[in-house]
C-alpha cells in the first residue's frame, strides 16, 4: 500500500484542489483530510457520513460544586489564573486551565474531578471517489498531531479490509504537528506551491522538514504563470535539490467556478487543465516505490 500526502507551506496554495482532482484519477486509493484544524476537502466531495466517532485527548479539570466547600485553596495554588470564585464555591475556566492536575491532587474536600476532554468529532464516510477518513476538532482545541495518527491508523484499517492500494491524504499547511504527524510512514510528499517570494520560502521550509523525515519530495506549481521569475527560482530550487516538479499549473477561473459548484477541476470535462492533471497524476505514480 502507497501513502501519498498532499501538503503546502501556507494555506490557500490549492492542495485541497490538487487533492480533489487526484482523487477523481485514484481508481483505488481511501481519502484521508488530515487537516483537521480546518478540513475543507469534504467542501469538494460531500461525503456521506457513515460512522462519527468523539475525539477524546488530555484532560480537563472540573468542580464538583456539591462537592466543594469553598476553602479556596485550589485558586491558591492554580499558576495559570484559571479558578475564580463563584458565590460560596469555585469553578474552573477551561479556556486557561492547563491540565496540571495540581487543583485536583490537592484539593482538601476531594471535590475536582479530572475527565478526558472531548476535543473533536471524526468520521467514516463514502464519497463519489470513495471512501474517506476525515475530522473536525472543536476551535481552540489542541492534540491536532493526535488525531492526525488516529485518522492515518483507520485509514490503513480501510484499504486493507478494502482492498485498497493507496491512502492519499490532504494535508495541513505549515509545518506544525499536523504536518509532522501526516508525514509518518509516508512514501511521497507532493507539495503545492505558488511563484512568488512567500511561496519559495514556504516551499523550503515544508520540504526540509519532509527531508528530516526522510520522505520523498515532489513539487506541484500552482498559477506558475503569475510570476515567471518565480517560477524559474522555484524550478532551479527544486534542480538543486532533486525535487521533480510534477506539474506546472496555470492559473484558471475554471477551477473556482468548478469548487463554486462542489467539483474537482478534471470533473468538467477535457480541456487543457484535466490533462495537465492527469500528467501530473502519472508523473506522481512513477515516483511511488515499486511494489514488493
């Protein structure tokens, strides 16, 4: 089995597009939105859902307020400003509290409780292009490289009980935990990337950091003709390097209109885009490690 994953060094670069589109040209591969601070794939492919599932990580502090004899040692000894009075008892603000455990280990009447958390919701739906494996973390909420693993293990889980011969995810942008996590056990990186000077330096920053994971690296152009100057920075960049580029992709008000209507590009019939995309599409599966 193939793990492909589709990343950028910022958002807006056009990986969920690219995902989108590679996903109508997988003809046996499960989806994976590994973005799951701000997942948008499912914008595209309106999955149904089949199976939801509560995203449980860390743990938060709670009082008891039939418990609680407001003595008031917990706002004491709380560090982080998150324990204030509340007529004759305390409560918690969750916003702050850290999840020390200091409160709960120390309260005399015995009266914090120290649940997991619920962050976030993840789920098993079926779409168009097949199944896919996605998630939504409530704002604010951390452990997002967490959840990142759980969605990549149920991922695998799939193809296998499936039959499936790929996992291709759509990353999160950056290179945060979510990006660190969606790196684990994958064989190609394809990074979007865009012809101007934050593109670039987006560009290297992702791409060391798939270089530190040992993860193979090719590189997507999006809009290349925007900036040619750009553009040539970035190929002589990848040169260096050794990236392939795999595709470079003008800029069209085709794809906005198609995304404006819940499509992938190369879902409107063939036209010049939908072959640029099925060429990158082969110039991806042949940098894929053979099968053993």
């Amino acid at each position: 089995m193939h793990e492909v994953v589709i990343i950028s060094g910022k958002g807006g670069a056009g990986k969920t597009s690219v995902t989108g589109a590679f996903a109508n040209l997988a003809e046996n591969a499960i989806l994976c939105d590994l973005d799951v601070d701000a997942p948008d794939l499912h914008l595209l492919l309106a999955p149904e859902i089949k199976r939801t599932e509560e995203f449980r990580s860390g743990n938060e502090a709670i009082i008891d307020p039939e418990r609680c004899t407001g003595c008031g040692q917990c706002e004491t000894l709380c560090r982080f400003d998150a324990i204030s009075q509340d007529g004759d008892v305390f409560r918690i603000d969750p916003l702050r509290c850290e999840g020390c455990k200091v409160c709960v280990a120390l309260c005399p009447a015995e009266a914090i409780d120290f649940p997991e958390r619920h962050c976030g919701h993840w789920y098993e739906s079926e779409t168009r292009f097949g199944p896919m494996i996605h998630a939504q973390l409530f704002a604010g909420e951390e452990n997002s490289g967490r959840l990142v693993t759980l969605l990549k293990q149920r991922a695998r889980e799939v193809a296998e009980e499936r039959g499936l011969d790929m996992v291709l995810s759509d990353g999160a942008p950056g290179i945060g935990c979510p990006v660190i996590s969606s790196l684990a056990g994958t064989d190609l990186a394809v990074i979007v990337t865009e012809p101007t000077p934050s593109g670039l330096h987006d560009l290297k920053r992702v791409a060391e950091l798939c270089d530190q994971f040992k993860t193979r690296v090719t590189v997507f152009i999006n809009k290349f003709d925007l900036n040619p100057d750009q553009t040539k920075a970035i190929e002589e960049y990848c040169r260096e390097r050794g990236y392939e580029v795999i595709c470079r992709f003008p800029h069209d008000n085709a794809v906005t209109e198609a995304m404006v209507k819940g499509r992938v590009i190369n879902e409107t019939g063939e036209n010049a885009a939908t072959r640029l995309l099925e060429a990158a599409w082969e110039n991806m599966l042949n940098l894929l490690p053979s099968k053993k």
